[in-house]
C-alpha cells in the first residue's frame, strides 16, 4: 500500500483539526473532500483548538496518487497545500516530531525578568500547565522576542499540545508581569497547583512541523492569499509580508534560557 504525506497550512475558521459532529474542522473536511477517491482515514502530526491557525501540519492518507489528493485538498477552502512526500510504509506522525509553536502577546515585556522566568519555568514541572498532567511535556527551548510594543515567544519541543502553549506562555507573562506571586508560582512549578490561566486561540500558530524526510514542494493555487489570512492580524507585529520569508527569519529571538 502506498502512503501520501501533505504538509498543509490552514486559517483560523475551523473549530480545530479533530473530526467533530456538526462542526467545520480541518480532519473533517478533507475527509469529505477524499471520500469519492477512496480514502476513509486521515492521521494528522497535530491537533490543534478552535481557531488556532496552522502554518505547517502533516497529514497522512493511503492513496498511490499524492498530486490527485494534493489537488483536492489545495482545493478545500481555508487549507494550503504547500508539499508531499510518497512512502510504501505507514509513517507513525504522533511521534518524534519536532514543532514550533509561535505565540504572540499584544505587550512589552522586560528582557530581565523573561529570562528568569523562562529559566524558572523550564526547570519546574512542566506538566502542571498541561491540560492532561498524565502526559510527558518533552520541550526543548522557548525563545523570546520583544518589540517595541508587543512581545513574541516561540516554543520547540517533541511532546506539548496547543493548550500547554497557551497556558504556559499566558503563565509566564503574567508571572514577569508581577501579576503571579511567589507563592502561587512555587505551587505551580513544583505540581502542587494547577495553572487557571489561559491565552487567547487567535495569538497562536502552529508554526512548524520537522520530519526526518524532504518533503516535494506543491505550489498552492492560493499561496499569497492563504498567507495574507493566516498572518493579517500580526503584520503590524513583524513586518511579515507574503513573501517567502520564514518567521524566523524576520525577528531576532532571544533564548530564553
């Protein structure tokens, strides 16, 4: 049997990538754009929350012909296309993925106070700011960015979902804010509290997703208006345009260690 990968990319108008019943999301639709063609089953590398946008998720059907099922997909409204890659065996997506998740907050923080922060957080548990505490959080860095009136964090690690992004970095802010005392923050770095702290869906994006394989490029028939969706509410934070400029390359990030 022969699998396809696609590397996708998707806006913020579906209620997550899970299939869900009476609800438009990612898995769902292009289960429904592949039926007629075959294909009963889509794996993903990723879930993602209501409105979380996704600059680069892999999905994984059984299929022999990956520009037919690129094609359709590219077609799906919200959803980019931007590679593929063809194996003959069943590619396990959920592990040993890196993924980089950008977070966005819509204030200046002070560089001083970050770093230790970060430092403080990345030694403590970090599976009290996991939804489900029973799951490893395997997180390799978490760097930082600060503008001039907006701060931009970016998470790397193998074993964290969107949730931990979100509860983390909204932790960690308020916490260089002042806004978490030191008792509260000793509870939450030794397990012994749960954080109750969540940050807004629409500050997150799944930004990237490594694999060991080179995925083929696919050229999208709709690149530079996916881009302008994806990232129109950050343009006055970076200065991305629609371009080929990766995030990365726009800002200068800060290792949080």
């Amino acid at each position: 049997m022969r699998y396809c990968l696609l590397k996708i990319a998707y806006d913020d108008s579906f209620f997550g990538f899970q299939v869900q019943p009476n609800l438009r999301t990612v898995q769902g639709e292009i289960l429904k754009a592949l039926s007629p063609i075959g294909v009963n089953k889509v794996y993903g590398s990723s879930r993602t929350d209501s409105h979380v946008r996704s600059a680069s998720s892999i999905i994984e059907v059984a299929h022999s012909d990956p520009l037919k099922v690129c094609k359709i997909v590219d077609s799906i409204k919200g959803i980019m296309v931007r590679g593929y890659f063809e194996t003959d065996e069943f590619v396990n997506l959920r592990k040993s993925l890196q993924k980089e998740y950008v977070y966005f907050c819509d204030r200046r923080l002070n560089k001083r106070l970050l770093q230790r922060v970060i430092k403080q957080f990345l030694e403590g548990k970090l599976e009290s700011f996991s939804r489900d505490p029973t799951k490893k959080v395997v997180l390799s860095r978490i760097l930082f960015s600060i503008g001039s009136s907006h701060t931009v964090f970016l998470f790397e690690g193998k074993s964290f979902s969107w949730n931990f992004v979100r509860i983390a970095a909204e932790s960690i802010i308020r916490r260089s804010e002042g806004k978490i005392g030191d008792e509260e923050w000793r509870q939450l770095l030794s397990g012994d509290k749960k954080a109750r702290y969540k940050g807004s869906a629409s500050n997150l994006i799944l930004y990237r997703t490594s694999t060991d394989f080179e995925f083929k490029h696919y050229e999208s028939r709709h690149i530079h208006e996916m881009k302008s969706r994806m990232f129109q509410d950050f343009y006055w934070l970076t200065g991305i345009d629609t371009g080929a400029r990766e995030i990365t390359d726009s800002i200068d990030f800060i290792n949080g260690k």
